[in-house]
C-alpha cells in the first residue's frame, strides 16, 4: 500500500513537472543529456561527500543543502520572472498573448510548492501544539451542558484526546509525504527550469546558465562543505556551470539546426 503511494507520488511528480504542452517540440537526445547531466551531478556530490571528511555535522550539511536549493529556486523565481516577462514583451503579436497564456505550467509548479511548503508549516505548528494542544483537554464542554457540565467536559475532553493521538499520527504521516514531495517537485522543477519550455523550447537553456552560475557564485562565499583539496573543490565547484553552460549552448545550436527554432523566430522577427 506504501509503496503504490510512492509510486503514484513518483509518477505524478514527474507529469507535474514535466513540460507538456501541445506542439511542444522534444528532443529526446536533449532530454537525455538534462537526466544525465543531473544524475552525474549527484553522483559527484555524493562521491565528494563520502571521499572526503566534513567540515561540519551531517545535520548542518543537509540543512545547507535545502538552504542551497531554497536559493536557487528564488534565483530562479527572480531572474527567471524578469527573463521570462521581458521574452513576453519582446515578442511580436500575436506571440506575446500566445506564450503569457502559456505560463499556466510554471505557475502550477510554482503553486504546488508554495502549497507543499505551507502544509509542512501547518503540520509542524500542529506538532507542536500551537493549533490545539494537550492543554484543552478539560476547558470546553462541547455537548453545551447536555449531559451537564462535568460529564460534558470529561467527554469533550476525551474527545480532544482521541483527536490529539489520531491528528498527531496522520501529521508525522502527511508532514513525511509533504516533506518528501516538496523537495522532489522542487529539485525536479530545478532540472527543467520550472517548466518554462512551456512557454517556449528555448527558454530553459538560457536561464539554465543564469541559474548555475549564480549558485557558483554565492558558494565562492560559503566555507567549503568538506576538507578536499583546492584543486578538488573549485574542479567541483566549476564543473557544474562550465557543463551546463555547454550543454545550454549545444542545446540552443541543436535546436536551430535540427528543429529550425531560433531567438529571432521565437520572438517573431524573422520577418
């Protein structure tokens, strides 16, 4: 029964964040070096990891990693609307309203993860108790005096324990599901820049370069994550921008020659 839950999360994750459009032109040898190109960046965060000592606890490093992903999705977000907006205005009509009426897809991705967000929210006030807590337990009569005040309140009071066991059971349950999908509809939102194929077949190789490149750029701030040596960690720190930009421009090369989309079309002025 857990499993079918993950796997219908899995698969539904995967069509949320997938771009799917009408006409949408896939390139599957496009699509294949984005999966590999991910997979081997984790592949090499994980062999870094294990390969070589922590600067800082387990705990602090994952928490970095969400906070790294936390800021690339804001990267994203801002550069990624002003980019987006200013591909809108640029192209000619009728194309400006054709892709604005295409940012339905980004927008849903975007939405199911403020939503996941806000749930964990709620369900971590929850455990917490700051929503209804072991304290109300004897301070309200629900029944409002039908079976007078004291057996009334114990009722009430049992109920709200009965509620307090249960509630805190499909909280862990529904916080660990939220947690879970949140982070995977995030990263995944990442690796296809938040469906912004959508709007257009270009888009996600140049703002791909953009997002990259700002995260090298705020980790040249950040102490190292492990005691490697120099020449490891800025080989590391590099490889990812350097790939991407290169497959980023591959991809826009790719597309013009093999599909014919260039800027020029996309923004309606080849003509």
């Amino acid at each position: 029964m857990l499993n079918d839950i993950w796997v219908v999360l899995g698969v539904g994750i995967m069509k949320l964040t997938a771009p799917s459009r009408p006409g949408l032109v896939q390139d599957p040898v496009i699509s294949w070096l984005q999966r590999a190109r991910t997979a081997l960046g984790l592949l090499a965060t994980v062999w870094l990891v294990m390969a070589y000592p922590l600067r800082k606890g387990r705990q602090e490093f994952v928490l970095d990693k969400l906070e790294n992903l936390v800021v690339g999705c804001g990267i994203l977000l801002g550069a990624g609307a002003i980019g987006i907006t200013l591909f809108i205005l640029a192209a000619r009509s009728p194309l400006g309203g054709v892709y604005a009426r295409r940012l339905v897809g980004p927008l849903t991705v975007i939405g199911v993860i403020v939503l996941g967000v806000g749930l964990c929210w709620l369900m971590v006030l929850a455990l917490r108790g700051e929503i209804i807590s072991s304290d109300d337990i004897g301070r309200y009569d629900l029944t409002f005096g039908f079976f007078g005040e004291t057996a009334g309140t114990m009722i009430t009071g049992l109920a709200i324990m009965a509620l307090l066991v249960l509630g805190a059971i499909g909280c862990v349950v529904v916080l660990l599901i939220s947690i879970v999908t949140t982070l995977l509809v995030t990263f995944m939102a990442l690796n296809s820049c938040f469906r912004t194929a959508d709007i257009h077949e270009l888009l996600p190789a140049l703002l791909s370069p953009l997002l990259v490149w700002s995260l090298f750029a705020l980790s040249l701030g950040d102490t190292p994550d492990v005691a490697a040596p120099p020449a490891v960690l800025y080989s590391f720190l590099l490889g990812g921008p350097l790939t991407v930009t290169a497959l980023s421009v591959w991809e826009i090369r790719r597309l013009r020659h093999r599909h014919g989309i260039t800027l020029r079309t996309a923004l309606g002025r080849d003509r």
